[in-house]
C-alpha cells in the first residue's frame, strides 16, 4: 500500500498521510494515527519485577493503569504479566465531538484534543459523527452561510464578502488602512479616506481631525490653525480668510477686480474701490491713479486731469482751482465775499468788485446790485434807474425811475451846473 509522506517537523507522520502526532505518543498502545502506524515497530519491553496491573470496575467497564518502563512496547497479553490478573473486558470510553480530553486518545476517531476539547482540526466540521473536510468559498462565491467561506468572509446576501471594516488583499479579509499608511488602491484604504501618491489621505476638501476627516470650513468661520481652512484660505484672527488681494467666491479664493470692472457685491473690487451701480469704483472723496484709490486733490495743488482734483474743482494750469464764486485759502475754497466786506486781494471778492481800502468796492464809475451781486456801469442822464446810487455822479433817480440832475442844478449840455 503507497503512502502520502506528510511534512512534520518534530512529529512523528502517520503513514496514512493525515496526521501529525507527537513523538511520545509512539509506542504507547494506543492507535492514535487510526491507521496503527505509530505502534508498529515496537520493541518488547523490559518489565520490571515491580510491574502492577490495577484494575477497577465501574458501570460495567473495565479500565487498567499500568506501570511499564519508558520507551518500551508492550504486548498486552496474559503471558507478559505471569504474576498479575487476567485481562478481560479491557475497554476505554472516548469523548464524542465537544468532550473534555487531556489527549487525543480521550477523543473518537477524527476529533483532536484541541485546548482540552475534543474538536475537528482546521476548517473542518462535525457531521453525523465525524469531522468532515469542506471545501471553502472565496470572495464573490455563492454561500448559504458563513461556514462556507473562507478565512475571514462572510456570507453576506449570499456572497462571500469581507465585513465593512475589511478588505480583501487577494487571499483573505484584512483591517482597512488608516490615515498616513502605504496604500495602491481607493479600497485599501478606509472609507473617509483617498489613496493618494501612495499614502492614504483625507480628500482636499477635509482635513484629518481625531482620526477622522472633517470637512474644511469656508471663509469667515473660526479656526485655529490653517489646515482647517478650505485650500485658499488662511487662519487669521482665528477665521479662516482669504490673501487681501483676493475674495471669497463662495468655494475658492479669487483675485479681487480692479477698477470699472463689473461686480456684485463690495469684497469682489480690489482693495480701496467699492462696488457701486454694479461696477468697481472710488469713493467720492477719491481718484483710480493706476493702481490705488487716492484722495482727490486740495485747491491749488498740480493736476494733470479733472478728475484728479476735488468734485468743486477744476484743473486749470496745471493746478487744482477753486470755482468762479469762491476763492482759495490755505488750501479751502470759500465763498467769495459781498460789498463792503473785510478783504486781502482782489480775489477774495465777488466777480466785478475789487479790494479797494481793505473792502471789496466797485469801481467809483459803477454801483453794487445786491440782487444779481455784481457791479454796473452807472448810469448817464436819462437812464431807467430805481434807486439813485445807480445813476452818475451829480444824478438821482426821480419819481419816474429816470437818472436827472440833482435839484438846484440843470443840464448844461455837458453835465449838470448849479
């Protein structure tokens, strides 16, 4: 008969080829490879004269316990032990699959003494009084239950598949990678997170926070450190915020716009503009030099253009001038003063008059109108007046609104004579 060799370091191979067993267990009268194999080739053993045979009988059984010598085969038969009681009825109880045991030779044949209990080696399972082998299931078999499959999977909707928390490397189910580990594949890693460049990451919009990744916070939430922030934001102040040369666009920072470009709200124009009538601009108080929003310039300062002088202005020479109703001092434009007003120069009066004697005054040969605040010419003999400081020297304005010579006086052709 052809037997298979099994491979069994430091363990006797039964010849059946199924079984490993201990050395000791060699030669001790008992058939613990069931194929007898492990007591063949035993030599007869050298029994002492002190050699006992106890024997006790209990619910009809017969056991005995012997004292031999070490490293012997014994016979059992009557001619062995010449001084000692006849054999009889010599039977041993074994444990059924579940049993207590010391040994394999407490157990029934194909059981094994497994941490004191008689259980079926491997993966195989106790069926009508023995252990049976069954044929495992890999990944994506069909099961009926999880017995069926192999290693670690589960019998899940009729498949093999490996649990939630587990994937399978190709030949079993194994713990999902964590965060910072080596991974080749989405689904080596665990279910948060991405293989990325080889290591498993949290995706861009999250980052890793007690082991867990969290989703980035937008602009204007608090924070305490920049990797908390969405990717183009930074913490500042403890809020997560955009660069000053950019805005917040609701998911992505954004260079600001620059002046007249078309917005929709005051953070989308660059830094010193402001969004008005949907469109970049300064303020009113200001002038775009290019690049910034400036202050408009003060009266009597250099200007190249209009707009750089302030609203009341005009640029005019090269210099930022007052308008016509008012006049320039230290730097303001006041309003240009009436007749008989305390004055400096000339431009400190209204238009037509002069600083004469430290007063603004029309000319000797002109009146002050107080309604339409300038000087006339005065006006000669005959002239329509309504008041007599508007006719010449000499003249007054009669009752008919006419410029005549005074009373006690008379035109001479010339002027009025007395």
């Amino acid at each position: 008969m052809w037997y298979m060799e099994l491979d069994c370091p430091g363990l006797f191979a039964c010849k059946d080829g199924k079984y490993c067993i201990p050395q000791d267990w060699k030669c001790n009268y008992i058939d613990n490879c069931a194929d007898n194999s492990d007591e063949e080739d035993c030599a007869n053993p050298e029994i002492e004269e002190t050699t006992t045979v106890k024997e006790v009988t209990f619910n009809e059984t017969t056991t005995r316990t012997l004292s031999v010598a070490n490293d012997s085969a014994l016979s059992l038969d009557e001619e062995t032990f010449p001084n000692t009681v006849k054999f009889t009825n010599f039977t041993t109880e074994k444990e059924t699959f579940g049993g207590q045991c010391e040994d394999i030779t407490g157990c029934e044949d194909t059981l094994f003494c497994i941490h004191n209990t008689c259980q079926c080696a491997g993966e195989d399972f106790w069926k009508e009084d023995t252990c049976v082998h069954v044929t495992k299931y890999s990944i994506n078999s069909k099961c009926r239950n999880s017995f069926e499959c192999s290693g670690k999977l589960l019998c899940l909707d009729g498949i093999c598949q490996c649990s939630e928390e587990l994937i399978w490397n190709g030949t079993n189910c194994i713990t999902k990678k964590i965060f910072g580990m080596q991974c080749f594949s989405q689904t080596e890693c665990q279910d948060d997170l991405f293989c990325v460049a080889g290591i498993c990451s949290c995706p861009d919009a999250y980052y890793l926070d007690r082991n867990k990744c969290v989703r980035r916070k937008d602009a204007k939430q608090e924070c305490s450190k920049t990797e908390e922030c969405q990717p183009s934001l930074s913490c500042f102040r403890q809020l997560c915020q955009c660069p000053s040369s950019d805005f917040w666009n609701g998911s992505i920072c954004t260079l600001r716009k620059t002046f007249n470009s078309s917005c929709s709200s005051y953070p989308e124009c660059k830094e010193s503009l402001e969004c008005k009538e949907d469109v970049c601009q300064c303020r009113e108080t200001d002038y775009w030099d290019g690049s910034y929003c400036v202050i408009k310039r003060l009266p009597g300062t250099t200007c190249s253009a209009w707009f750089e002088c302030r609203t009341e202005l005009s640029c005019l020479d090269g210099t930022c001038n007052c308008p016509d109703t008012e006049f320039l001092k230290d730097h303001k434009c006041l309003p240009k003063k009436v007749e008989n007003s305390v004055c400096q120069t000339t431009a400190e009066c209204k238009d037509t008059m002069k600083c004469r004697d430290g007063k603004c005054k029309c000319t000797d040969l002109e009146y002050w109108d107080s309604e339409d605040e300038q000087c006339f010419l005065k006006k000669e003999l005959g002239g329509v007046c309504s008041l007599s400081i508007e006719c010449q020297e000499n003249l007054e304005c009669d009752e008919d609104d006419t410029c005549v010579c005074k009373r006690s006086t008379y035109w001479n052709g010339m002027n009025c004579a007395k």
